[in-house]
C-alpha cells in the first residue's frame, strides 16, 4: 500500500556515490529517452525560453545525471543565437565520466565532480543555476537548505525541475517501468522517485524555509518548474 501522507524517504539506487556498471549505464540512457519523451528536457527548455536570454548566457546544472539537458541547452541556445555556457556537476565519478562522453562534442560543456553542499564556486558566480531531478533525493530541511545554497550562485535565476507525486503519475511508472526498462536500477529508482517527489503545499514550504522566492508551474508530464529570480 502506498501512503499518499508525505513524501517517500527509501534510498535510490542512484543515490549511491559509488553506482557504477553496465546497469548504471543502461539507466542513464534510459533516463535520456525519459527526459526526451515525457517532458524533462521541455520543461527546462520552456522555462528557459521565458527568459529572453541575448548574448553569452553562464549556467550551472547541479545534479545532471545523464547530461542530456546541458546538451539540448547547448544545442537550443545554438539555434536562437546565444552562447549557453554550461558548467555541469555531479558527486559520483562514473556519472561525470559518462557525462564528459556525452558532452564531448560540445566545447561549451564543462563536467566537474563536486558536492552540491560544497560546491567551488563563489556567491553570483553564475547567470542561472538549473537542476532536473535532483531536489527530490532529499528529505525537506535539506532540500530547503540546497535551494538556498544554489539560490546563492545565480546572478539571474534559479530553474529547478523535479516530479509531482500523483498516483496518476506512480502507477503509470511502476508499471511501465517494468514493462519496458532493462535496468534495474530504473525499475527500482523510478516508483520510488515518484513516491519522493512533491505536491504544491511541499514546495510552498521549502521556499518559506529556504528564504528563496519561488514561483510554481506545473507542466506535463507531472513536473512542477520551480522558478526564482533575482
């Protein structure tokens, strides 16, 4: 049975800093095409298009997993005529080494191994922070206080793009996950991250705790875009 109460707090295989192997591989491929089809990388694109961006842009994408979205900033930013300049960042080694593989043939991607809770960067450091499915691998006093240390390297604007926990959304996932992932780490990771994820009163509470002024918008599939400027 699934408690609908509050956030899920189980462990993601993915949170582990030492995933590595054919099945960690196999998942972030998979995440790439699940990002591409159900809305992840459109959601980012979108909230970025909002913004009227000209000229040289500086983003820094925390948590990036497979590192597709850096690369469809990059591609995007090409076609409207603005030089996206993406640093990317992510705690676990075999992540970053995948990402610098996907991010090869794009100069304006950099891929560093860092602790978003210490990351080597100063306050204002970059023009916008962005993060995809990250904010949900923490339970709320942590994620409030994540959200106010990458609030604090923007000069511009925080974009933030994580799930919305519905049963519309969980069933959907668990059981095609099943169905059609051969990871299983996707399998175990996707139901659960569902369960993980937040509704509207959740975030509410994080940017009161965090002090960071965040506006909502809800996009499909079952994505909230948290939006923060400055």
């Amino acid at each position: 049975m699934v408690d609908w109460g509050g956030r899920t707090q189980g462990t993601e295989y993915m949170d582990e800093a030492g995933a590595a192997g054919a099945d960690l591989e196999r998942a972030l491929v998979e995440l790439r095409w699940i990002n591409r089809f159900l809305g992840g990388t459109g959601a980012t694109l979108n909230a970025f298009g909002q913004l009227g961006l000209k000229g040289k842009v500086r983003v820094l994408d925390v948590g990036t997993g497979a590192g597709d979205i850096p690369v469809a900033l990059v591609k995007w930013g090409r076609s409207i005529g603005v030089e996206m300049r993406v640093v990317v960042v992510d705690f676990n080694p075999a992540i970053c080494t995948w990402a610098r593989r996907q991010t090869a043939p794009f100069p304006e991607i950099e891929v560093l191994r860092a602790d978003a809770f210490a990351l080597p960067f100063a306050l204002g450091s970059f023009d916008y922070v962005h993060s995809a499915l990250f904010l949900h691998h923490f339970p709320q006093p942590t994620a409030a206080r994540l959200l106010g240390l990458l609030f604090g390297l923007c000069r511009r604007g925080l974009i933030i793009n994580d799930l919305h926990r519905h049963p519309l959304s969980f069933y959907p996932v668990k059981w095609g996950t099943v169905l059609w992932s051969r990871s299983r780490m996707v399998q175990h990771d996707g139901p659960l991250s569902v369960l993980r994820g937040f509704v509207r009163g959740e975030l509410a509470e994080l940017a009161r705790q965090s002090g960071v002024p965040l506006s909502l918008q809800w996009r499909w599939a079952f994505r909230w875009v948290m939006t923060a400027s400055k």
